[in-house]
C-alpha cells in the first residue's frame, strides 16, 4: 500500500460481522494494525443496532451465520443505511453471490484469505487519486478463462482458480495447495458455468500442472480416440491462450483463433490426421506450439493484407498447422540442433522435411492442392535461394509467400532455447531490414506490419 493510499484509508470505520469470535479477533487486530478503526458484532441482529446507533465507512460480514445471514443483512443494509459491504465466504456460499452482487456487494473474500487479500479489497471499496487506484487495471484483462473439464483431477493446484460472479468481479474458488477436487467444483459450476478462471500472471504455472497429465497421454498414445481427442484440443487451447498479445487488434485475433480452433477440430474427425497432429505435439511441445502459431499468424497477415476469402483463410490456417508435419519423420536430436551447428549430411537430412510432409498429406485426398503448395514451399524465399525447388518469387504461390513470413516471424518471437526471443516490433524490424529487403513478400509484410500498427514500405536496396 502506498503511503498517499494508506493515509486515505486511515481512521476509517470498519464493522465486522462474523458469529465466529476468533476470526472476529483475528480481523479486528488485524485492522487496527492497519490504523482502521473496527468493530466486532458476532450477529447480524447485534450488527443492525450498532448500525442504526453509528455510521460505519465499511461493513465486512460472513454469509454464513445462525439467524440472519449476510445476505439478510445486505439486503436490510441497503434499504436502511447504505454502504459499502465485503463479504466473507467460502466456495460452497457460491450459490448467494448472484442475489448479492444485485444488491450491491462491493466484493467478496474466500476463506481462507491472507492480510494482503484483506487490505486490498478494503481499498477497492474507497475512492483513489488516479495513478494509485491498484485496481486501476481492468480486472476481466488480469484473468484468462479455462474449461473445468481442462482440470486435472486429484492434484494439488499451483495456483488459485477463479468465478466470475459478474463483469470484473471474481470470486477464488480454490486456492493454491488445494487438492482439486472435480466432484464439488462440477456441482458449483452448474450453478455459475463451465468455466472457470485463472490470472494471467499464473498462466504458466496452469501450463506446467497441466503438462503432467500431457505428458502421461504421450507415454500411451495408444489411448482410445476420445482421450487423443480431449489430449489435441487441451493443448491447442493453452497455446492460443499463451499467443494472445494485446499487440494485435483483438477481433481479428478473435477470428483467426476461431478459425484455428475450427480447423483443429475438422483434422480431429478423421484418424488419419488426428494422428499426425498427436504426432506433431508428441514429437515436442514446441514443435506443436509453432504449428499453432503459423497457423495464427498465417490467417492474420492474410486478414490483414486484404485477404476475406473464407476458403483462403481456411488453407492459411490447415496449411499452418501441417507444415512442418515432415519433421516428425525425423531424429529428435536432429530438431534439438541450430541449423548452423548441423553438419552438412545434418543440413541435407533436415531440409527433406518439406518434401516428407508434403508426401505425408498427398496420401489424404480431401487436403485441398493449395495446402500441399503451402507445404512443400514454405521454405522457399523471393530470391530463389530456399528449398526444397529454389522457386523464384513468380513461381511460389502467394499463399505460400505469406506462410513463409508467419514461419520466420514465428521462429524470431517463440525460440526452442534460451536464445533471446525478439519483441514483435524486432522481429518486423529485422525483417524488414536492407539485408532482408528482398527475402521476403513485400505484400505479406506489409500485412504483418499492419497487424501490429506498424508501417512498412519497400525501399530501394542501398547501392
């Protein structure tokens, strides 16, 4: 807390209502710590004398209590002196938050809850000065939204889970070191949704608890078709999470991850090539994850250079994420290496993975041509110098010129090392630069820069 933060919230009056005399205690010294001034009822009868005798800054009440509840006492509240009401609750109060966020409730605290939990909602329920409000932020932007059935049953949890109760109001449901327990938060989700939420700053530790269960499905791919299935669109799914960036307009992110989605979903009706997409995402976890991001990235350069054709966009995003489906025919030790650390036997080996993948899908007859371009010439380049033909710009297919942006940008912002990853304008100014001038499409840079409110235009190469 600030200082200018704490000053304002000094002398405040606070009642505590909580039919639990120890926590009644624990609360009240707590505040007095903080310089507030509170008071103790431990019913909400004894709260509605002390109220009609004093005006109170704050009131903090459990729901749960013998006679009136703090739902009852919210309700008497409002009608006879307002204001401002935390409450106090634990996740199976789940079912009076909706009446309560009706009738005003400022926030809600879960049991149990630390200090910190505590000062900050006390000063969420006061006026700031503009630059020290710590809630100044947006809450809905601070939490991404996760399925309950992506959770992990059994398993004690690295971080806290989350209700949206209404627009930027959340209630923590589990905390974390709580064992997630599936049974209880189903029959509290039909209550509320499907769905349920986690910060944004705890998204990896999501990801890493996850990935003992992913890790499990890849040592028995051998599983039945709907735990592949379940497996492909779990992970799918955290990685467009993890790719979404505020960098980008946020409904043609929307549309392009629609479209991914749709696609994923498409490839995972036929066995075919629902296997060679748990190949891909078995063969390594960033393998998979920069499928997904040419994929993106391939339809929001096409959205972004003009291009509104539902089948082109639709080639964009199949032909993303299949094409580098030929290097799961190659040696894992060989993927680990930089291109420049391969010997060139190495080098010859790896730069077959284009020809393999395109053979892989031509055994699929409803894999449109355009795709089979897409993936056989993703590596070629306006100067003719790439693989596997050494195509000049007028012989590779715009659609083809266009992956082959996605997949260098891809490659620049999400390393497979420690290397340093580039920032998005980085990249584009490294793509853009005199020695890359005419490696690649002007057209499809011009959309990536665009996708990122940057502007490019062609020069003329330095003499």
């Amino acid at each position: 807390m600030t200082d200018s933060s704490k000053s304002k919230l000094e002398g405040k009056k606070i009642l505590i209502v909580d039919d639990d005399p120890e926590l009644g205690k624990i609360l009240s010294d707590r505040l007095v710590h903080g310089s507030h001034l509170p008071v103790v009822a431990e019913t909400a009868k004894v709260a509605q004398q002390l109220i009609s005798e004093k005006k109170f800054d704050l009131v903090i009440s459990d729901i749960r209590m013998p006679g009136m509840s703090g739902i009852q006492l919210l309700h008497w509240i409002r009608t006879h002196c307002p204001s401002p009401v935390i409450l106090i609750s634990g996740f199976s109060d789940i079912t009076g938050k909706s009446e309560a966020n009706d009738l005003g409730a400022m926030a809600y605290l879960t049991k149990p809850f630390s200090y910190d939990e505590l000062i900050k909602t006390i000063q969420s329920c006061f006026p700031q000065d503009p630059g020290t409000n710590p809630f100044s932020e947006d809450p809905d932007s601070s939490f991404f939204n996760i399925q309950i059935k992506d959770f992990i049953q059994n398993q004690k949890l690295q971080h806290d889970i989350y209700v949206r109760i209404s627009e930027n109001k959340y209630l923590k449901a589990y905390q974390s070191g709580d064992e997630f327990n599936l049974n209880l938060l189903s029959a509290s989700s039909r209550l509320i949704s499907n769905t349920f939420y986690v910060r944004k700053s705890d998204l990896q530790k999501y990801k890493e608890f996850n990935l003992i269960f992913a890790n499990k499905i890849k040592q028995s791919i051998t599983s039945n078709r709907y735990t592949k299935i379940n497996f492909i669109k779990k992970t799918s799914d955290m990685v467009l999470q993890k790719l979404y960036t505020t960098n980008v307009p946020f409904d043609s992110f929307s549309q392009a991850k629609n479209l991914v989605i749709s696609t994923i979903n498409l490839l995972s009706e036929s066995t075919y090539t629902l296997e060679l997409l748990c190949n891909l995402a078995n063969k390594s976890d960033f393998l998979y994850m920069h499928s997904i991001s040419v994929s993106l990235y391939s339809v929001l350069i096409g959205i972004h250079s003009g291009w509104k054709s539902p089948p082109v966009l639709f080639n964009l995003s199949l032909g993303g994420l299949m094409h580098d489906v030929g290097k799961t025919t190659l040696p894992q030790e060989l993927l680990d290496k930089h291109e420049q650390d391969m010997t060139p036997e190495e080098v010859i080996i790896y730069k077959t993975h284009s020809q393999k993948g395109f053979e892989l899908l031509s055994e699929i007859k409803e894999i449109p041509r355009q795709v089979l371009q897409l993936v056989l010439e993703h590596h070629e380049n306006c100067l003719g110098t790439g693989y596997p033909s050494k195509f000049k710009k007028t012989e590779i297919s715009p659609l083809s010129r266009t992956m082959a942006v996605a997949n260098e940008f891809c490659n620049l912002v999400i390393k497979n090392s420690n290397d340093r990853e580039l920032s998005y304008r980085e990249a584009i100014l490294e793509m853009t630069s005199d020695e890359n001038l005419e490696v690649f499409d002007e057209e499809a840079l011009t959309g990536l820069s665009k996708l990122f409110g940057m502007s490019y235009s062609k020069r003329k190469k330095s003499a």
